[in-house]
C-alpha cells in the first residue's frame, strides 16, 4: 500500500474561494498512482474575521493527504472586545479543520513553535498512543501516518497533561472523515461546529492598571469547578448570532458538530426545525431519524441534517444553541439564517 518512493510536485494553489479552505495541493501520479494532497496550516489559515468561517469544501479524491500543523501561542478573541492568550493549533481556536475520506492515507506532521511541550492526539485514528501521541518538546517535531477507517467528526487536541489546561487553552481541532461513497444524501451546504469552554479571568493585575485591556488568563480553580465564563461555537461567544450562517429556502444542510469540552456536553438543537438524520459519531451506520436534540459529549462528534423546506422551516431565522441553557446564555448561540426573512427587533433565544 505505502510508497516511499513519492515525489510531489507543487502544481496549484487552489482557492475555492475567500474565506474557504484553501488548499496548496501537491500531487503528481507515483509509481503506484497514487495522488497527494499537501496543506501547510502554517500557511493556510482559516478566516475567524468577522466570525470564524464554519463553512466546508467537498473532500479531495486524493488518496494520500498530508497535513502540516505548527503549534503557536497566539492571542485570540474569545468574544467581542475579550482578548486571550490561547495555545494553538495553526494560530486560531478551533484549530484548522482536516477533512479526509475512508481509507485515505493521512500523514500528518506537527512541529511545537511554542515555548512549552505539547503533543496531538486524533481521535480518528487507530494507531499506538505511545508513539503518535507522544510529547513533542519546543522545536523539535513528530510526524505519522494512518489510514482513516472509521466516517464521523473527530475531535484531536493535545494531550499533554494536565488535558484540561491544554485543551480550555484552545488546543483543539475538527477532522471529518467522509465515508467512501459519501453521505446518503446531497447537502447543498455543510457546516463544521466545535463546541468548547473557557474559563477566563482578568489579566495581572499589575497590568490591568496600565492596560485595561490586558488578554484573559486562564482560571484552573473555574476549570476544576467547570464554572466557564464562555461557551462558544467555534471559538467566539455568539459570533454566528451577529454573522448568521446563510442557507437557501430548501436546501439540505449537513452540520459536523465536535464537542471539545473540555468538560460540558453539548446538547445540539436547532430551534424551529427537525434534524431529519442524526449520525452518532458521525458515522451512517449510527442512523436516528426525526431528532429534535442530541447530545454530544466532550470529546465526541456527531453530524446532523435538516432540509430548510418551503412551507415548513422556509425563509426565516433559526438559532442553534446547546439547549443546556446555562450554557447557551455564555455564549453558545447562533442562527441560521434561511433566504432573506424580514427581521424583526426581539427574537427569543
Ligand atoms: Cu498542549
Ligand atoms: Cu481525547
């Protein structure tokens, strides 16, 4: 199956359009025909200006795909105005969202950038913790390979203890895994959602006098009492409710909705709609029909369809939330916005 004996040649960068995953792919036919597709996350980063851009691009049809992943400090809005000083996967949380198909080769390498160790465990992968998962010190760099089995959405994050710090420090990413001959059905628009946690408190205070606007830090003593001041969707509190995402009056949508925790569930729910297919873990074989919320725990996935159907859940505004409402009042909302509806001052959640 596997050829060392690859050598790729860069041949276009494809934009699929602003804002979208752009991939640099590499691919050239090796002597076993196989074609590859090369991303450098330290180059290719998705858009979080003004909100993260949730939307995805088809799969690739190549077999082998290859991803590059430097780890960063970086600071990062957690909401409108709140600054924090987050670990990251490629510069932004979530992290860059991976997307291969069943038996595809994915090759991965992630060099730490960061002053601090760390390390990538992906949750779609069977493969030996030991070795994949291992600590990747400052500098220094891990590369492996495995074969996607298994369709769903995965959640990966570092897996450097103490977990908690590591992953309520925004070190998380999606990876959807397609099955083979796709999903059943033809969406006209895919979404991926990660739902997450922060517990942040005020800076030093030493530079709260100077700086008012000094970034958050993190709060262990909030985190091991699971009292989050954000629950977000892609990083940002509320960021999908000021930028809807846009549908058309009847198309099928499909979400891939992670949950990273670190340590609430999510419980997905789409407000004036049915999810007409729920796939448990992402995968088809886990089928429910007629679903109106499912839970997602930390650390798993799931993906979710609705048909945004004329004379039922037609031209209109629809809000997402995790119906843990405690939750969804930190900043876990957002809204689908379906055809151009007439928007009215006060609408509820
Ligand atoms: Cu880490
Ligand atoms: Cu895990």
């Amino acid at each position: 199956m596997r050829s060392r004996s690859y050598k790729t040649i860069t041949f276009a960068a494809l934009t699929l359009s602003a804002g979208f995953l752009a991939l640099t792919a590499a691919r050239r036919g090796s002597a076993s025909g196989k074609r590859i597709e090369s991303v450098d996350f330290g180059k290719v980063v998705r858009a979080t200006s003004p909100a993260f851009d949730a939307r995805l691009a088809p799969v690739s049809d190549a077999e082998v795909k290859a991803f590059r992943i430097p780890i960063t400090d970086a600071t990062i809005e957690i909401a409108k105005g709140v600054s924090y000083r987050g670990w990251t996967f490629g510069g932004t949380v979530p992290g860059p969202v991976i997307r291969v198909r069943v038996g595809d080769q994915v090759r991965i390498t992630v060099l730490n950038q960061s002053p601090i160790p760390h390390s990538i465990d992906f949750h779609a992968a069977r493969i030996p913790a030991n070795v994949a998962y291992r600590m990747i010190m400052p500098n220094d760099s891990i590369s492996f390979d495995f074969v996607a089995r298994d369709a769903g959405a995965f959640m990966v994050h570092c897996g450097t203890p103490p977990v908690t710090m590591h992953i309520m420090q925004g070190m998380y990413l999606p990876i959807i895994v397609d099955p083979r001959n796709g999903w059943g059905t033809t969406a006209d628009k895919e979404f991926v959602l990660v739902q997450s946690e922060f517990y942040a408190k005020p800076g030093d205070s030493r530079q709260l006098q100077s700086a008012v606007m000094a970034p958050m830090q993190p709060d262990w003593q909030a985190a091991m009492a699971k009292q989050a001041s954000h629950v977000v969707f892609n990083g940002r509190a509320f960021q999908y409710k000021d930028n809807p995402l846009k549908v058309d009056v009847g198309d099928r949508v499909r979400f891939f909705v992670v949950n990273a925790g670190p340590s609430f569930n999510s419980d997905f729910h789409l407000v004036g709609a049915i999810f007409d297919r729920v796939y448990p873990d992402g995968d088809p074989a886990h089928a429910l029909t007629g679903v109106q919320t499912y839970t997602i725990p930390a650390g798993g996935g799931a993906v979710f369809e609705t048909v945004f159907e004329q004379n039922a859940s037609g031209e209109g505004l629809y809000p997402f939330v995790t119906h843990s409402f405690a939750d969804a009042e930190k900043g876990a909302v957002g809204i689908i916005q379906v055809g151009v509806p007439k928007q009215y001052a006060h609408m509820e959640h």
